[in-house]
C-alpha cells in the first residue's frame, strides 16, 4: 500500500495489512511517520520520543 507522506508529500510504502500505531519511514525526506487511522489508512508525524527522568 502507497501513502503519501505529510511532510513532503512523497511516497511511503506500507505493508499490509496496515495496523493501527504502526511506525513507518518516509524515504524522500526521512520522518517518521505513525498510523493515525485504519479507515482511511491515515498517516501523520510520529510523536518525538521524551526522557521521563524516572517519573
């Protein structure tokens, strides 16, 4: 399945079958992407991944 990136809007190719939560990698401009929605396939910018200094 064929996506498009929405950050530069290039292409981003997913395996099936798709699930929720999935990361991915956009190979035209590198960002990590997540899948935001199975219903349409829906795809946005990963959540940066922060320290929890042990909280």
């Amino acid at each position: 399945m064929t996506l498009t990136c929405p950050e530069c809007e290039g292409p981003v190719e997913l395996a099936e079958p798709v699930r929720l939560s999935e990361i991915a990698q956009c190979a035209d401009c590198s960002s990590e992407l997540e899948v935001v929605g199975l219903d349409p396939v829906a795809l946005a910018l990963a959540p940066e991944i922060e320290e929890d200094w042990g909280e």
